[in-house]
C-alpha cells in the first residue's frame, strides 16, 4: 500500500473508530486475561488435594523431593517463589541463609495451603514469610518495586501462558548479580524422546494441568537476560535443574 492510499483510508476512517490493530491488541489482552481467570479458577478447585499430584508417590519415585532439595540449598538473602502452590518447596528452605521469604501465586486457594503449611512449619517467624496473590507477569507491581537476592520457580514455567514473559518478569525482579533457580519440566536433548514430547504435548497439555512439557527451558532464561551457570538434566532430559545470575 502506497502513502497516498494509506492516508486516503485514515480520512475515511470514522472520528474515533478504533484501528484494526488496536482491535486486534484489545482482544488478544481479553483472551489473555480470561485464560488468567481460568487457571486461576481450576488451581482454586485442586488445590486441596493439589499435592498428591506434584508432591505424590510418583513425584518421591522420580526423585522429586531430593531435587527440590538440592536446588533450594542454593537459596540465599531475600528470597521470591513465584507460583508457591501449596507450598511444596518451604521445608527445604534453610532458614539460616535467608533474610526473608516472599511466596507469589494466582490463586487463593493454592495460598492458603501454602500458608498453612508455613504455619505448621513455623516459617512466619523464623523467615518471614509472606504470601501474596498475584499474576507472575506483574512481579515487580505486587512487590511494590522490591528486588530480590533469590528468585525460584519449580515446575511451573510450563504452566505459564507466556513462558517468555514470565521469565522477563522474574529477571526484573533480581539485583544485579542475583540467582534464579529453576527445576522445571522441558524438552530433552535425547533426539526420540525430544521428539516424542513435541508430537505429544498437545495431549500431554490437554491432561497434565496444561502443562507444556516440550519447552526449551534454558533458551528462554538466555532470551530473559540471564546468564546461565549450571544446568543439570534429570529423568532422561524431562526435567532440567538450572541456575543462571542476572549481570551484575
């Protein structure tokens, strides 16, 4: 299209009618915050019984809890938790090198499993924990501006709608020099299995609480701006643990 034939549709665009592509922005932001709402709703319904899935007899038979583990001793300073759940990973928290604990989930529910959690464990007063509910994409707006020493996530990047996003989100949270530690579901590097999951994840998505199993965990924290510093591979290349820092 010529300049003169684009200025040619503006002047006959109505006063005030509303662009295609702001149209089309408008209803991309709806649809994006009705998915929000959904997920929001059905971690609300499980949450009660949310742990026999990610804290079962299959997740202690893959090795679950000893991962958490080790990727927690990790943890130092102000620590954020995006996606806390049902509090999962608090009992592998070492007190002694925290200064504070901040966990962060979308849905009340799952919060307030988490929160019960942290009272049975005694970590109101021993690490200052605080539960807030929010969106992962909005980090730094829940947090009043509030950067952090640690930010973890474990098997949740998968789940979130914009993977790309959420890590950018958890980046700006960081201070210079800070850590991020992921233990995630992604896509193995062993050639068959790797394209097993890309054929199958679809259907694996449609049953596993939407979680997208065949994603590159490690290109996405290098698109955020981190620099990775260790990655370790764990049942066949399906789950990877990883720890990159932010530039200082």
């Amino acid at each position: 299209m010529s300049r003169r034939q684009l200025g040619a549709l503006l002047l006959a665009a109505p006063l005030g009618a509303v662009s295609p592509l702001a149209a089309a922005a408008a209803e991309q932001a709806a649809n994006k915050q009705a998915q929000v709402k959904a997920i929001e709703r059905a971690y609300d319904q499980y949450a009660a019984t949310y742990d026999d899935l990610d804290g079962g007899t299959a997740a202690e038979q893959l090795g679950f809890p000893a991962l958490r583990q080790q990727l927690l001793a990790r943890a130092r300073g102000d620590v954020l938790e995006t996606a806390v759940g049902t509090g999962l990973n608090l009992p592998y928290y070492q007190p002694a090198a925290l200064t504070s604990l901040t966990g962060i989930d979308l849905s009340s529910g799952m919060l307030a499993q988490a929160a019960a959690r942290g009272q049975r464990l005694g970590l109101p007063g021993s690490m200052g924990l605080r539960l807030v509910q929010a969106d992962v994409e909005r980090l730094q707006e829940a947090v009043g501006g509030q950067t952090y020493d640690t930010v973890v996530d474990t098997f949740s990047l998968c789940v979130f709608p914009d993977p790309a996003a959420a890590l950018r989100s958890m980046a700006a949270c960081l201070r210079p020099g800070g850590q991020l530690l992921l233990l995630e579901h992604s896509r193995s590097s062993f050639g068959p299995l790797g394209w097993y999951q890309d054929i199958t994840a679809l259907a694996v998505a449609a049953t596993g609480k939407g979680c997208r199993w065949n994603d590159d965990v490690a290109a996405l924290v290098q698109a955020a701006g981190l620099q990775i510093e260790q990655t370790e591979a764990h049942v066949g290349g399906l789950i990877t643990s990883l720890i990159a820092v932010k530039p200082a």
